[in-house]
C-alpha cells in the first residue's frame, strides 16, 4: 500500500546582499518626490540585515545635495573639509596620503587622520 504524503513548503524571501543594493537604489528613486517637497536632503545610512529584516538609519538635511566624492577626486595636497556632525563645518585639511579605502589628512593642529572619501568636501578659497 502507497501512502501520498502532501508537503506543504513555503518559500521565504530573504534578504541577501543584492537585495539591499536593489533597495537602496529603490529607496533613493521613492523618497526624490519628498525631497523636492520638503526642500531637503534624504539619504539612507548604513544597512544591517539578515534573512528576515533590514535596518538603517534616515537623515533627512536642509539644504544643497551633498555629493559624494570617491579617492578619484582628491590628490595629495588638496585643502578639504570633513562633512560630519562632530567636527566644525570651518576647519580644513590638507590631503597627506591616499590610500586603497580611505584618505589621510592632516589638520591645522597636527592631527592626523584617515577619513573615507564619501565624507571629504574640497575647499575653495576666494582670493581678495
């Protein structure tokens, strides 16, 4: 005697790494309706995700659209800013070393640090 077992499976979509890519993407293209609504900047940070979820944080900023620049767009030698909310919009940098991830720079006080890229914003100084 044969028995006919009926299994029922159910597929789970599951985050993965493409998908959060296709989300940002998908995400950046749904919020431009607000941004051009509100007058402001939104941008999705960092994305932290396993199979059943996904997490991040939203900024929303008055303002111009920041940009954000790769290593291409820097040499060594250039006087930057860092566009971030602990160090003043009215410091500078100069560009000491590009490395494979990230860019080292040196401020007016000595200190020496490695920064991203995305985070960098060249300094254009008007002269009298």
């Amino acid at each position: 005697m044969v028995r006919a077992i009926k299994i029922n499976l159910k597929i789970k979509v599951m985050f993965n790494r493409q998908n959060v890519k296709e989300f940002r993407s998908d995400f950046q293209k749904a919020v431009e309706k607000l941004e051009e609504q509100y007058g402001c900047n939104i941008s999705l940070g960092t994305i932290s995700f396993d199979g059943s979820e996904l997490r991040s944080k939203m900024t929303a900023r008055k303002g111009e659209k920041i940009v954000k620049a790769t290593k291409d767009d820097f040499q060594i030698g250039d006087i930057v800013g860092i566009n971030h909310k602990k160090v003043s919009p009215n410091d500078t940098f100069t560009i000491y070393k590009i490395n494979s991830k990230n860019i080292g720079v040196k401020g007016a006080n000595g200190a020496m640090m490695r920064v991203s890229p995305s985070l960098l914003v060249k300094k254009t100084f008007k002269t009298i």
